[in-house]
C-alpha cells in the first residue's frame, strides 16, 4: 500500500474517534520509551556484539584498512545498528503496509513500491552527506573525539541535537496531521507527486547519520572523512544506511506477504484504525526522538538540573 496509509483522502470518514485520548498515549509512550531507553546497552552490546560476530574481535576499534574494508565495514556496522530506537521508530510509520489487501503477489508489489520510495529519500541523503564528508569532513563537528564536558555543549552534540530536534518535530508534526488536528503538509504536493510522503521519510532516515554520535557510526564518519574522497563517502554512508534497514525491510516483506492475515481483517474493518496506527507510530517516535536528543541530552550534560531515567539508561 502506498502513502495514502500515512494520510487519509477521505479525512471524514477514515479518521479516528478519541483523538485526544490518542495524541495523550502516544506522547506518554514516547515520553516513558526516552526514561528507560539505554542507547550504550543498544549500541555497544547489542550492535557491538553483532559487529565483533561477522568482523572479529573489537572491530569498532581497529583501523579501517582499505576501501574493501570500508565499505564491509559500513554495510555490517548498518546491520548492526538495525534495532536502534530512531530505525524502529521510522518504520513504525509504515507498518499499516502490513495491512494490504489481496493475494500474496499482490500484497508484496503493493508493499514494495513505498519501501522503494522509502529508500530513495534515505539514499539521496546518505549519499549527498557521504560526499560532503568525504570532502571536508576532517573538520565537521562528527569528527571530533573531545571527551563531552558538564555544562558545555560541544559541536557534535549540537548537531545531533538539531537534527534528531527536526526528525522527531517533523515525525510529531505528520502524525498530528495524519489525524487532521493540524494541516498535512502533503495533501498538494501529493497530486503531482504521489510518493513524496514515503521519500520525505526515507529522508528522515538518512537523516538519523547526520545527528547519530555512538561509535558503530563515527568510527565509519572517520574513516571516510580522513579519505578525502567524497565517492567512497557517499558510497559508505549509503552502504550503512542500507544495512540500517535491509532487516526491517525483509521482516515486513514477509509479514505482509505471508503473514498478516488477522492484522489486515482488523485494519480493513474500519479505514480510521490504519490512520490510528500510523499517528500513534509518529507520535510516539516523535516526542522520543526530541525528547530523548534535545531534551535529556541537556540533563545529562547538567545544563537543565533533571531529566527523569531508569537505572539501567
């Protein structure tokens, strides 16, 4: 199914009741996700032990050795970052694909075109900041390894926080929209671009390796930036992003092709529950996504005096 998931034709007809009530979970989902989410556990143990299992011991340490090696390296370190929060939230948005109706050749045509239109706008972005640093990237804010200071915050986390500041507004902003509480920004660009939604958002997650700072990434960031060329760049950063969300992609291949079934008879029972998912999925990776990046990080650099978080996070 296309972008008509993600914002509905028929806006009297296909939105849900108690949108209220909706926006309310959804935020305190989202809010609750950012006090006992654990970005070192997701990314050093779980990617960490992913990335050692296919490279060897320690391999988010060692030099990158080579083109060969740098663009291994990118595609695996991309698998390994598969299940960090900002990707399964991008792809909450697009789970009502599950919901498409007919046979299995169907289902998968109808299910593949919007994941292709997704990974357009992602790989237009990987490739185009790939380049950017592969040729000036020695002296972008991502290359630094400045230990971070208590109330100061440095270039890199400035930029991570304006850009996951966008996405998550950005994700908030569409699933406010998609239960027309505010105006959808696509409603007219859809009629001459029909898959301009699913692009906006496939840009959303190219977007997440301008902001992202863990060292499954900047060991990647280095490498390419001490390159100097912007191919190799653009080709590493559209490798990664790949690996980001080959898994996910393949998952929802299957379920909407195989699998599914009880899900798509709910979903088809009334339109305004696919708009529901969709909204909450947006909302709640929204107001995590700003929370977790723009809001926490200033607690846990002791510029604001508190932010509420587990004892594991």
């Amino acid at each position: 199914m296309s972008s008509d998931l993600l914002a509905s034709d028929d806006a009297t007809t296909a939105l849900p009741r108690r949108r209220g009530l909706i926006i309310l979970l959804s935020s305190l989902a989202g809010f609750l996700l950012t006090v006992v989410w654990s970005a070192e556990f997701v990314d050093s143990t779980i990617g960490g032990s992913i990335l050692d299992t296919v490279l060897g011991d320690n391999a988010a340490e060692r030099p990158i050795a080579g083109v060969v090696a740098g663009v291994t390296f990118a595609f695996v370190s991309g698998l390994a970052g598969t299940f960090t929060a900002c990707n399964i939230a991008a792809f909450g948005a697009v789970a009502p694909l599950i919901g498409a109706s007919g046979g299995r050749l169907r289902r998968l045509t109808r299910t593949l075109k919007p994941l292709g239109w997704l990974s357009v706008g992602m790989i237009v972005v990987s490739a185009v900041y790939g380049a950017l640093v592969g040729a000036v990237g020695t002296s972008m804010p991502q290359f630094s390894t400045a230990q971070n200071v208590a109330g100061v915050l440095s270039p890199r986390s400035i930029q991570s926080m304006v850009v996951f500041g966008f996405v998550g507004l950005a994700m908030l902003y569409l699933g406010l929209a998609a239960l027309g509480v505010v105006p959808d920004p696509f409603t007219r660009i859809e009629r001459r671009f029909p898959n301009a939604r699913m692009v906006f958002m496939g840009a959303l997650i190219g977007g997440f390796l301008i902001g992202r700072p863990f060292p499954l990434f900047r060991q990647m960031f280095r490498d390419a930036a001490e390159s100097g060329n912007p191919l190799y760049g653009a080709a590493a950063f559209v490798l990664q992003s790949v690996g980001n969300i080959v898994i996910m992609a393949v998952l929802f291949l299957i379920l909407a092709t195989f699998g599914g079934g009880r899900l798509r008879n709910w979903l088809a029972a009334k339109p305004g529950r696919a708009v529901a998912l969709t909204a909450i999925a947006l909302i709640v990776a929204g107001v995590f996504t700003f929370l977790y990046w723009d809001v926490r990080i200033l607690a846990r650099r002791e510029i604001i005096p508190w932010y509420p978080t587990a004892p594991w996070s």
